[in-house]
C-alpha cells in the first residue's frame, strides 16, 4: 500500500493545498493520561531494557516506581530496575533523557536472558494501579552468509549484495547501517560531516538479502537534504567511508508498532502488543552484525 | 470471519426471510410462464421508428393513449370477465415505451381498445396515429419520422424516457440526467456528469474532492460505471476530483440506485450507464466545445458520407470524437510548479446497417500525468512521474433477429492503470493495473403479447496486477487472471394493472489463484400501477455479486483505486437486497418517488494494517455491512421554475477484525463507514431570467460523517538496533513526530455540510451556432465545511484545527455549439 500512500500523499496535498482551507483553532480539554512502554528484546545482548513514558499534554512524561518483569520459557522471572535515561534514549540539547521518560533495565548477564525462538511474557505493574501486559517470540537464530566475517573491506564504487540464512518466525528484516564520513568523502567542501543513519527492509522470513547501500535509506529518499547523498550512494560507497552494519529479524510486534499501518489526519497509529491500562509495544529482534571500510587496499578480507 | 451474536441473529432472520422470498419468486417464475385468462386477453402495439432514409430512430419515445369510449371497460375483455381497468383504474390508460438500438418498440400487456399513438424524438417532427387493438391481438404499427429544428425542448423528452422506464421496469430505480440537466449543475470549473449524478437521491460523497460517489450504503467501488454498456473502471481524473467524461459528448446518464434487473452483473451498488451522444442526423458537420479555467475541450461530429457508408455496407453513419486537455501546470506556472495535466479523448461512431441493424463503436483513452522529473522541478525533492488513466474500446451490434427477436452482441476492452516512475532509484516502482476483456450476447423475445423473455450469455477475461517494490523488496507483488462466464434469463409478465420481472443471473469466476466458483443472483421486480397508471407501489428482491474490488483506503477523501480481483486474497462480494416505494408521476409535471431499502453485504474488503508479510492472503480482511434507509424525490420538470429536491436517509454499517487493537485473532468491530452520512438534501433548481439567462441553484445539506477521534498523543522515539538506544529530535515537543492513540473507530462526527451553488448561464445565438458563456459559483456563503480536524495534543494547550473543503469558489467559462 505504499503506492497508494504515496499517490495520496501527493495528489490530496496539490488538490486540498489548491482549494482547501484551515480551520481556526480550537482549544481542547486535556487528552487522557496513557501510558506507553516500548519493550524490545534483543537476543543475545547481556543487558535487557524497558522505555516507559506518558501521553503529551498530561503532565510529567516519566513513569517512574514501576515494577517491570519479563518472564522467560523455562518460568524464570527477571526483574528490570530502574537505570539512567541515557540508557534508552540518546541525549540532546534541548532535552534530558531523564525527562521524556523512564528507563529500566535488568541486571547485566554473561549469558543472554534472550534466546533466538524462545517465548517470553512482560508484565508492566503501573505506580498508579493497573498493569499492562505482552508476550513475544524472539525470531529464530540466523547467521550472515556474506558478508561472513565481522569485519571486512569493500571496494570503493561497488556494492555488496548482503545474504543471510532464514530466521524462523521473523516477520521482517531490518537492516540499519551508519556511515561515518560519507558527506566529506562525497563533497570535500561540505561543512556537515555527520554519520549518516539509513534503514533497509527485507519483508518476510524468506526475503534474506539486500544490496548494501544502494538498497538503503528508503524512507530518506523524500528528504531533499539527504536525497542527493542517497543518490550519490546508488553505485557504492566513496574511498575511506566505514559503515556497522546491523541486520535483524523482527517479531510480529515489532513490526506492527514501527510500521504505522493506518491513516488518520491526526497522526501515526501504531499496532500495540501489549495490553491492559496504557498502551505499548513488546517486540523482539535477533540481530546480527558486520564492519566495513570502503577502501581499496586493505589487510581485511573482502566482504 | 468472526461476526457479533447480534449480528449472527440478525443474518439468520434475513436468511430466512430470503428463503420465503426466493420460494415467492420461484412461484411467480412459474406462474409468469403459465397464460393466465387475464393475460390471454392482453395484447401488444409494437412497431419499427425509423427516418424517412429508412434508419431506425433510437430512443424514439412512443406514447399510447387509450381512446374515451374505446372499448376499455366495456370492450370484450371486460366482457370475458378479464379485470380489465377502466381509463382512470388500475391499468395504466397511457403507456409509453422507448424505441431500441434498431428503432423497435413494444408495448405489451394492453386491454384491447382504441389507442392514440404519438411518437416523438428530439430533432424530428412528432407523428400520430389511431389504432384498434383487438382481445389478444399484436398489432404492428412501423412510424417514419421527418427530420426538424430542434424546437422540442430536451427536458420534456428525458422526462419521457423516465416516465417509460417507470411504465417499463417493476423493480429498478431509475433516476435519468439529461445531457443539459448534466451542464446546468453547477460544476467544479465544467459540467461533469459524475458530480451531477451526486445530486441524485440515495446518493452521496464523502467530500468536495471527490467525485467518487456511494449509492444507499454501498462502497464506491460497488457501482458499475458503463459508458455505452461498458465498464470504465476509474472514471475520475486528480484522485476524484473531477470525472472524465466530456459533456459535450454525453446525451444523458442514468443510475439504476437499486433492483436492477438479471442482465446486470458485475457490481452490487448500483448502475451508472452514461450514454454516449451522437449528434443530430443530416445536419452535416457539428461542433461543441468549451473554455473554462479547468481545461478546454472540444467535440467535432459529421455524417459519414453516403459513398463511403455504403461501401462499409451501411445504409449510413456517422461519427463524433472529442479532446480535452487542462492546464493547470500553465495556469499555476508563476506561483507553483504544479506540472499536472489531464487528457480525454473520446469518440463515438454509429452506422446503420441495411437490415436495421445498428453498430457503435465506443472508445475512450485519458489519463493524468504528474511530472517532477524534469530538471525544472526544484521544488521537488525527489524526481518522479506519476500517470494514470482508463483506455475503453467498446463495439457493439443490435438488430432483428426474426419476427419479434432483437439480437444485442456487444465485445469490448476496458482497462486502468496506474504507475509511479523514479528515475533516479531504478529499484522503486509503483504500478497497479486492471484490465477487462468482454464479449456478451442477449436475445429479447417478444413470446406473448403479454411475456417478454430475454436471456444471454457473456464470457470476460480479467487481470490485474499490483506491484510496490523498492530497495530491492516487494512490499507488493501479486496479479491474476480469471474467467468470468455468465448467463441470464428474465420474464417480463404483464397483465392490467401489474407488472412482473423475475429473472435470474448466474456467474462463474475461474481465477488463476482459487478454485472457480458459481454466483447465483435471483432477481424480483413486482409492481401495481395505480391512478391510471400515473403512479405505481413497487417491490424487488434481489441478490447480487461481483469479483472485483477496489483496495482503496475510503477514508482517505482522494485516492485512486487499487483493483484487485476475488482469488485466494479477497473474496466475492455478495449482496442481499430488498425495496419498495411508491413513484407517481402528476400532470402538471411532476414526479414523486418515496423508496425504502435494506441491504446486506458479505465480502467486503478493507486493508489489513497488521498483516502478517509471510502470508500474502493476510493483506486484506473481509468485512460484512448493512445499510437501509428511504429516498425521496419530487421534481418537477415543466413550468419557468424546474428542479427537484430529493432526501434521503441512511443507516450503515460495517463489520471487520478490528485489526488496529494489536489482539490476535482480532475481535470484531461494528462500526459506521465515513460514507454513513444519515440525512441528505439536495436542491436543484433552474429558472430563467431576463435576457435569455437562465440561472441554476443547487443547495445541499448533508448530515455530519463519522470520524474516529484521538484521545491523546504520545511521541514517537526511533529506536536502533545497533545502539539499542532511541532518539527524538533535538526540537521543541511540539514539532516532535507524534503517534496517536484513538477512540471509538467512528464514533464521532463532524458538524454537517452545507454547500449553496449558483450559476449563470446566457445563450446567444450567432448566426454559426450558440454560444453559452457561464459564471458558477461554488459555495456561495463560503462556508467552511469540515474534511478533516486535526488533533494537535503535543501543543500546550492542546488544540483541534482542521482543512475544510471548498471555499467560495467563482469559475468563468464559455460553451459554444454550432
């Protein structure tokens, strides 16, 4: 439905711009005081964490004094803290990560609360009574086919036709990856040289490849600052850019909550997973990782 | 699909209640093919119309008028014991019937008597004669008629055509426009007949930009839209703006809101037939166009000369075609780079053959194109072009086929598409196309001078194909193929006072993805003319079906139809439905129709938002719905002041997985679709002014539409896998993306819509023709009617604005005939 999207997008905004017109404003009520909690499991990662905020126009944004519990298969329970906001959200300027929500996290582990395939249940009890609550089954494990190594070399101007092997369960495959000094590499005058983040898909579990990076950032090519950089990246990379790779299979909730399948004029409408008093997602993903550096000549082995 | 008890209960009674009407109906089939004493004294009047070159004259209108003292009530059906009517009684003392493609004309059913016989058509001089019919007789009476200046003013004869379809039909609800009611609708720049048609009874939309209309609570893709008897699946240009079809070559339209008869199939709504105009005979080469803001067009029609019509074995022809382009991209050059523009094409050719047979040739091509591909476009971030568009070629014969025997074979192609190109990202392409081979045969038969009987038989072939795929993953990739082959029979029985259709349709749907499955659709018209026939009450069940539905969001008020074909994904709709009314047409021009429904849908589709990607059958989710409610309309078409106001009242409702509340299996909603807007008026009025202007004024007042409000807001973190961490941006809360969460799907509404269009019109004749400059004027008091609020929670305090739809909006144009 992208298409129809796109075509509405563009037809509704030249036909409704022409003629339509705004209505005055109208002060509202305060909305309901909900709250949200994005709980995403990684497999395999030591450290697991729970984001908790409220709905805007209500007050303070933070939940703090909830008791977060995720549930593993063989009935073990873990209990998440309270951890600092950086933890879950990158710092800015303007904000402090402490104030536009709560973070929690569990206890650090050798081995992973999170198993690839493995079932697991949360249960969200609110300071204020009430309680929400989810399920999710972590997709399958799958490895990289190529690359096969964790770090390798690119030739500069070439792109790499990424392959995996089938996770089980996955729903889709999201493949992210960061670019550092891409912008200098393709413009020596530019005066901006921040990495570049950009999103691949791969929909369902049998769609295990995706060109890097020609077949990335989709969801920037109607961004005019970085659609001219997208379109220099259609061929491969410039000489010196390194770039993580992350490609990870996403379960059914996750995907249903960053999709935002419906319209409506006020907003994204996300698909939550769990439920109760508030609203929110539990998803999981199975990631898996590589390094590259678009160059040459180099020790490393080719990707 | 899991339905509420309530609406399992509700299903049963209307299951069962269909169960005693399809018993009704197979007893009446019965008994319309069993003479009945009453019917065995009824006779016909039939006959050819042609001109004085021996053509025949389509949709020449013949009117009988029973004679005082002519033998009706005490003639020898009276005298047999036959409840024969007297003039004033139960039967209708005037009929009317409409001559076919070949001229022919029949009415049937008539006591025996002395009858009037008038004939009429627009361009020719009307004729008149006296004849006897006897008990049982069927009498031939063939009409020559003798071209003229068109001094017969067009109104009168559509309200003729109406008037013959009440006097012709017992179950369809027949609503015509004529091709001048069509142009004096105010219009959004130029006359259009898809709006016009809006203004009809049980008709609505959901929004000024859309031209895309819903019938008595059926969806938008539920109406089958013919033009000259084939389909045009997306007839609108700029998502529903406006449609395609050029007035200056459209005679008339007709919707069929509902009880439409066996030989339509395809669609569950209803019927739009918009009917192509060939312009006068003899009168050599003829001409219309226009000038408006939107676009100019022009219609150019000649008679093919008689050496050449001869030599293509036809005694004569002749031929109309017509262009139209805008220029909008012209127009909003210096303010906006707007490089959009729309092209129709359309022509018409009709040829008369020696035999009487006639032969059309129907075709159609247009399209939209919006090109930001150029180099120019530097306002535009990414390089795109975007086309869309129908292409429609539609031939078609109708003639004799032995005594009392019309032979219709019709064979077209129709298809539409849609594309979105990226010249820059090779790997992002959007298509969605539909296409549609036909070839249908029916034979009509006049059995009994009291049954007529039709019957035919049609095969399709249907495609569709819809493709979204960029960064090197289909985010849609699916097509098919099927058969449609389809066959029905209807008995028209009329006997005094009565008239029966029953008839039946059967369609088989073979498609490449699932197995082929056979639609069966029992029709049921019965109708009791009353007042002499100036007034009838009327009843009719039916079932219909179609294969074909639109994926098309219809909450979004612009969009453009994604077909997709019933197979593995998306199943039939299947569509129960029931009415009856009371039509009365009075002498002094006036038509009164008061008509209820209730309607049941099964397979309705919506788009699945949390369909699982791994199994493609998952993309839609099928629904079911109800509407019923009651029209009115009382129009008056004779007089200085002509019009009509028509109200209608609506229920509707949809049933389908509540899909958004993230619960697996989803539970079921009931909710009101954004089409359920609950009372409508609309107000058409025309009347003359000094200076030979004649003004137009349409008022309409619609009930407010169902909207799902949002209850609060929260905002949206994008979260990295990699990092494991989330990030906003780096501004203030209230330029933060945001996500919502709603209330109740539906259950608030916006304040009702209330539109006043005016127009003026003044037509002065030059010596090569006329010429009609125009001012319309669209929502004369500026009203801001809602099309969508918006609910902005991350604003301290929290507000609600919104778009409205048409502000006061003048357009200036110019028409010129010659």
């Amino acid at each position: 439905m992208l298409a129809t999207r796109l075509v509405i997008a563009l037809v509704a905004s030249a036909a409704i711009g022409t003629v339509g017109c705004r209505l005055e404003e109208v002060a509202l009520a305060p909305p309901e005081d909900v709250v949200v909690a994005e709980v995403f499991l990684q497999a395999g990662e030591a450290q697991q964490f729970a984001f908790l905020h409220r709905s805007l126009g209500t007050g303070a944004l933070t939940v703090p004094n909830a008791v977060v519990e995720l549930t593993g298969p063989d009935g073990r329970v873990a209990q998440y803290s309270p951890a600092a906001g950086i933890e879950c959200v990158n710092a800015g300027s303007s904000f402090l990560p402490d104030t536009v929500g709560s973070c929690y996290a569990t206890t650090p582990a050798v081995r992973s609360l999170v198993s690839p395939g493995a079932t697991y249940s949360l249960r969200i009890r609110l300071p204020g009574g009430g309680q929400l609550t989810g399920t999710t089954t972590v997709p399958g494990a799958f490895r990289l086919k190529r690359p096969s190594v964790a770090q390798c070399k690119l030739a500069p101007g070439t792109l790499l036709p990424m392959e995996w092997t089938r996770s089980v369960g996955a729903w889709v495959y999201l493949s992210e990856t960061r670019l550092a000094h891409v912008r200098k590499a393709l413009d020596p005058n530019a005066t901006n040289d921040r990495s570049l983040d950009m999103t691949g898909l791969s929909i369902s579990a049998e769609d295990t490849t995706i060109v890097f990076p020609s077949e990335f950032g989709l969801f920037d090519r109607f961004n005019d600052k970085d659609a001219p950089v997208l379109l220099a990246l259609q061929k491969g990379l410039p000489e010196g850019v390194t770039a993580t790779v992350t490609v990870s299979a996403a379960d059914r909730n996750y995907v249903q909550w960053v999709r935002r399948g419906t319209f409506n004029p006020s907003g994204t409408v996300q698909i939550p997973s769990l439920q109760g008093d508030g609203t929110g997602v539990f998803g999981s993903l199975a990631p898996a990782r590589f390094d590259l550096t678009s160059v040459a000549t180099s020790p490393l082995p080719p990707c | 699909m899991a339905r509420g008890g309530a609406w399992r209960g509700g299903w049963a009674k209307f299951r069962d209640m269909g169960s005693r009407v399809w018993k009704a109906f197979a007893v009446a089939v019965v008994a319309g093919l069993l003479p009945t004493g009453a019917a065995a004294q009824a006779g016909a009047l039939t006959g050819v119309v042609r001109d004085t070159s021996g053509a025949p004259v389509v949709a020449a209108l013949v009117t009988a008028e029973r004679v005082a003292g002519g033998g009706a009530a005490g003639g020898p059906a009276a005298r047999a014991g036959v409840p024969t009517p007297p003039a004033s009684g139960g039967g209708p003392a005037r009929r009317t019937a409409e001559a076919d493609s070949a001229g022919r004309w029949r009415l049937a059913g008539l006591a025996p008597g002395e009858y009037r016989l008038r004939v009429e058509r627009l361009g020719y001089r009307p004729a008149e004669r006296t004849v006897t019919l006897a008990a049982g007789g069927v009498q031939q009476v063939d009409f020559a008629l003798v071209a003229a200046a068109l001094d017969i003013a067009p109104v009168s004869v559509e309200v003729a055509r109406e008037r013959q379809r009440f006097s012709a039909d017992a179950g369809a609800t027949s609503r015509r426009l004529a091709g001048s009611d069509i142009k004096r609708v105010p219009g959004l720049a130029e006359a259009d007949v898809i709006r016009a048609v809006q203004v009809l009874p049980g008709v609505i939309t959901t929004s000024d930009f859309s031209s895309a209309f819903h019938v008595r609570g059926g969806s938008a893709d539920e109406n089958l839209i013919l033009l000259d008897g084939f389909p045009v699946y997306n007839p609108f240009h700029l998502g529903g703006l406006f449609g395609v079809f050029n007035s200056d070559m459209v005679s008339g339209a007709e919707l069929l809101a509902g009880g439409f008869p066996a030989s339509y199939g395809g669609r569950v709504s209803s019927v739009l037939n918009v009917e192509s105009d060939p312009g006068a005979a003899g009168a050599g080469v003829q001409g219309a166009g226009g000038v408006s803001l939107l676009a100019s067009r022009l219609a150019l029609g000649a008679d093919l000369p008689t050496g050449l019509a001869r030599a293509a074995g036809l005694r004569s022809a002749r031929g109309r075609v017509s262009f139209r382009r805008s220029y909008f991209d012209a127009l909003l050059k210096p303010v906006a780079d707007f490089p959009y523009h729309l092209t129709d094409v359309q022509g018409f050719f009709e040829g008369w053959t020696p035999g009487g047979g006639r032969f059309t040739l129907t075709g159609y091509t247009g399209g939209d194109v919006l090109d930001f591909s150029h180099p120019s476009s530097e306002s535009f971030p990414l390089k795109l072009r975007m086309d869309w568009g129908n292409d429609m070629l539609g031939a078609r014969w109708t003639g004799g086929a032995g005594p009392g025997r019309m032979l219709d074979l019709r064979a077209g192609y129709s298809r539409f598409g849609a594309a979105i190109r990226f010249p820059e990202f090779a790997d992002t392409r959007f298509e969605s196309r539909i296409s549609q081979a036909t070839a249908q045969a029916s034979m009509k038969v006049d059995a009994r001078p009291w049954l007529a009987l039709e019957g035919g038989v049609g095969g399709d072939r249907m495609a569709y194909r819809s493709l979204a795929t960029t960064g090197g993953t289909d985010f849609r990739n699916d097509g098919d193929a099927g058969w449609l082959a389809s066959g029905y029979a209807q008995a028209q029985w009329r006997v005094p006072g009565w008239l029966l259709d029953t008839g039946v349709r059967a369609d088989g749907w073979f498609p490449g993805s699932a197995p082929g499955r056979w639609l069966v659709s029992p029709r049921l018209g019965l109708k009791r003319f009353l007042a002499g026939g100036d007034a009838a009450l009327n009843l009719s069940f039916g079932r219909y079906t179609q294969v074909v539905q639109s994926a098309r969001d219809e909450e979004v008020p612009i969009g453009i139809d994604v077909w997709q074909l019933a197979g593995d994904r998306v199943p039939p709709v299947l569509s129960k439905q029931v009415q009856a009314g009371v039509e009365s047409f009075r002498p002094a021009g006036w038509h009164l129709a008061l008509e209820g429904f209730d309607r049941r849908f099964q397979g309705v589709i919506g788009f699945n938002a949390a369909a699982d990607p791994n199994d493609a059958r998952q993309e839609f989710v099928a629904g079911s719905g109800r509407s019923y409610g009651a029209d009115v309309l009382v129009k008056r078409e004779r007089g200085s002041v002509t019009g009509w106001i028509s109200a209608s009242w609506l229920r509707a409702t949809r049933t389908f997985p509540d899909v958004l509340s993230g619960i697996d299996p989803a539970p079921s909603i009931t909710y009101a679709p954004i089409f359920d807007r609950r009372l409508d008026f609309e107000g058409v009025l025309r009347f003359p002014l000094p200076g030979r202007v004649e003004a137009g004024v349409h008022a309409s007042y619609g009930s407010g539409l169902p909207y799902t409000r949002p209850i609060a807001a929260y905002e949206i973190f994008e979260y990295n896998v990699g990092t494991g961490r989330r990030s906003r941006p780096d501004s203030p809360r209230d330029s933060a993306e945001t996500a919502i969460l709603l209330g109740p799907r539906n259950s608030v509404r916006y304040p009702a819509y209330v539109r006043l269009d005016a127009s003026l019109r003044k037509t002065i004749r030059k010596r090569w023709g006329l010429l009609s400059p125009y001012i319309d004027v669209l929502n004369v008091t500026n009203r801001k009617n809602v099309l969508f609020y918006f609910y902005e929670y991350n604003r301290n305090p929290p507000t609600r604005t919104g778009v409205s739809m048409f502000p006061l909006l003048p357009s200036v144009g110019v028409e010129a005939t010659f």
